[in-house]
C-alpha cells in the first residue's frame, strides 16, 4: 500500500495554479490522509477538519499576532519588515489590547451600519441600476467591487467629491494582502495607505471641530468621552475596516452570483422564495467563502487531533476544508441553499471572528435580491472566470454576464 500524499500548504492556495482554480480537491485529500499536518519548511500546523478548526479559533487563550510564532513560520515571514511599525488593528492584537479597542469600535460600528441600513440598502440599488440593461457587463468590476467601497465611504463619511480618490486609495491598499506583490505594488499600496491615514488623520480633525452623521464622528466622540482609543488605533482600525471588508464583500458577492448562475435549480429556488436570501448567503459564505484561511499562535503547550503542539507554534485553519467537512455537513460538495443550518466557519470565530460579518451580509443579500430583480434572465457571457492570484482569498478577476 503507497504512503498517502501529503499536501504542502502552498498547494492547497492561490499561489498554485491549480488550486486556484479549484483548491477544494486537495483539502479533501488532506483532510481525510492528515488532517492536523506539521508542513515543516514553513514551520507551521494545518488544520482541515471542522472540529479541529473550531477549537483553535474559538480558544481565546491562543496569540494571535503572528510576530509572536517561532522564527521561518509562513505568516511571520511574509510580514516581517523590521522597518514597519507593528500594526495597532484589531486583526493582530492580543489581549488585552484586542478587547479594550474592539468593544468599542465594534458598538459604534453595529450601532451605524443599522441606523444607516436603509441608505446602505439604496447604495446597492443604485449601482445594480445603473449596470448596462442590453450589453454584457463584468459584475466584478461594475458592481462587486464598487458597492462594498461606496457602502464604507458613506459609513466613514467620505464627501462625495472624494469618493474617485478615496476609490483609488482603498484599491491600492489592498495590494498589500498580496505577499507576492511586485516592487511598483508595493510603492503603490504604500502610496493608497499613507492617503488613507492622511485623510482619516484630516476628517478626524474635522469632526472634531463639526460632528456629522457618520462613524467617524461617532469613534471621536467616544475618544472625547474618555474611550482609551489612540488616534492611531482609530485611523489603523479604520483602515482594516476598509481593507478587509472591500475585497471580502466584492468576492462574497461575485462568489455567490458566479454559483447561482451555475446552480440554475438554486437559484430557481431563490426567484421563487425571495425570504432564502439570507439562507443563500449562508450557503455561499459555507461552499465557497471569500477567506481560506485564519491564523493562531500557540501559547501553551497541547495536543491538537492527537498531534502535540508546543509554545510559538504557527497554526493555519482552513475554513474552506471545515466548511466542507462531511463529519458536519451532509454531502457538503453539493450547493443547497436550502440545506439543514449548521454553523460555518467562513468568518473564524472566537474573539476574532470578523467585526465587518454583519456588513457583509446586508450588503450579499441586497446586492443579490436586487440583481436577480433588476436581471430576472441574468446569465454568464464570458469564457470561465479568471481567479484571483492571491493566496488563502478566494474570487474572481472578472466575470462577465448579461441581463
């Protein structure tokens, strides 16, 4: 009997060509030959199954910070820059820095995205409306990736004779989640995010002076009322509000148009029934979520399925092979948006799981509703989509349809 293939977790990402197109195959392999792997050259656990997944990521006992792993570990050698200052956002803090700046930024962050719903509601809108009714159109680029920008711009404040700027910002920002970007991508992401905190620097000061509607007005007024938030925990937070939330929600929503138009008899179901909206947004965050992958540090020492792990070791979860595990969800390669609900883990969990969740969802479920509204026979009229070269993110470059 040969020896079981053993995946590197290289291969199991965007950055193989294969899995890029379909990583799914592989973490199959792996969950079912090793699902707690030590990938060695990297210096780094991988976890595949669903039950393994959510105890790392719901311990709150575990580092987060990648700085804090053991020296050659993959996250800390992509980040390691000993000329970058350490990053003050809630992505990468540890207690008990992470509770003091989230819990507030979180409530004024919910209590915002609910008060403007029917605006953020009306944003969507307005994009889908204006998509071209006759010629084909790429739903990434006209309306994916717009929508989720102009939602956060209006949430932040932007004035709307910024929003081309603050658009070309925020979209040179978000090179920097790509740890093979060229050197012309890195001066360019650096260019959008030292604008970025320029500008979060000036509408902070701004309101200050002259309180708007807006979350911005909101996170000065807390800091005025005694909340131990620094100007650079805000404008850093902000910032990965922007950065995480953008390319997140674009793919959500590309992801999840590109499978109901593969899936014609799910997405019959969703015509027929407008209230699986959201269940179809479950769905899509469970079959083919936006982010593969969140990160821990050990901080003791234990046993993981079996295997022992010590202080400083690295541990990558895959949220895509727990979404898939058959142990949790019956035949899980099959897309259902009518399926029994059991939890995904396409957010993480624990202390971290993603503050933008709830965004992301108003926005899915509206850009959805609206689409298949505005083009009931909307259809794909390109070739297959081109996914995105960057790893442990799943979406598309570009996807073209017609109504």
């Amino acid at each position: 009997m040969s020896e079981p293939r053993v995946w590197s977790i290289v291969e199991t990402s965007a950055f193989d060509p294969v899995a890029r197109v379909d990583p799914h195959g592989r973490l199959k392999d792996l969950r079912e030959q090793c699902p707690v792997m030590r990938d060695e050259p990297i210096k780094t656990w991988f976890l595949t199954r669903y039950g393994d997944v959510r105890e790392i990521v719901n311990d709150r006992g575990l580092w987060r910070h990648w700085s804090l792993a053991e020296d050659g570990a993959l996250l800390k050698r992509i980040d390691q820059d000993p000329d970058k200052p350490r990053n003050e956002s809630i992505l990468s803090m540890d207690e008990p820095d992470h509770s003091r700046v989230r819990l507030p930024l979180a409530k004024a962050f919910y209590a915002r995205i609910n008060a403007m719903k029917p605006q953020i509601e009306a944003i969507i809108d307005e994009v889908i409306d204006a998509a071209p009714a006759e010629a084909p159109f790429d739903l990434i680029g006209d309306l994916a990736v717009p929508i989720p920008i102009l939602v956060i711009a209006a949430i932040l404040g932007v004035e709307s004779a910024r929003f081309r700027e603050f658009r070309e910002w925020s979209e040179a920002s978000i090179l920097g989640l790509n740890p093979l970007r060229t050197p012309e991508q890195s001066q360019k992401m650096e260019w959008g995010s030292n604008n970025l905190a320029d500008y979060f620097a000036e509408l902070m000061a701004a309101r200050r002076v002259q309180p708007q509607d807006d979350l911005i007005s909101d996170l000065v007024a807390l800091q005025a009322q005694g909340a131990p938030l620094s100007d650079e925990e805000v404008r850093s937070n902000l910032s990965a509000l922007l950065i995480g939330g953008n390319l997140t929600t674009t793919d959500l929503i590309g992801n999840g148009v590109w499978l109901l138009l593969r899936h014609p008899e799910e997405l019959a179901k969703l015509k027929a029934d407008p209230g699986l909206a959201g269940a179809a947004i479950e769905e899509i965050l469970r079959y083919e979520s936006p982010v593969g992958i969140t990160n821990r540090v050990i901080s003791d020492e234990r046993e993981v399925g079996g295997c022992p792990m010590h202080t400083h070791h690295s541990v990558i979860t895959s949220l895509h092979a727990a979404n898939r595990d058959p142990e949790v969800f019956d035949d899980p390669d099959r897309f259902d948006i009518t399926r029994k609900h059991v939890p995904h883990v396409a957010f993480g969990g624990g202390a971290h799981i993603c503050i933008g969740a709830p965004l992301a969802r108003i926005e899915a479920k509206q850009a959805l509703t609206r689409l298949f509204e505005r083009f009931p026979d909307l259809h794909l009229a390109g070739d297959e989509p081109t996914w995105r070269a960057l790893p442990f993110f799943r979406g598309m470059e570009a996807l073209i349809v017609q109504g």
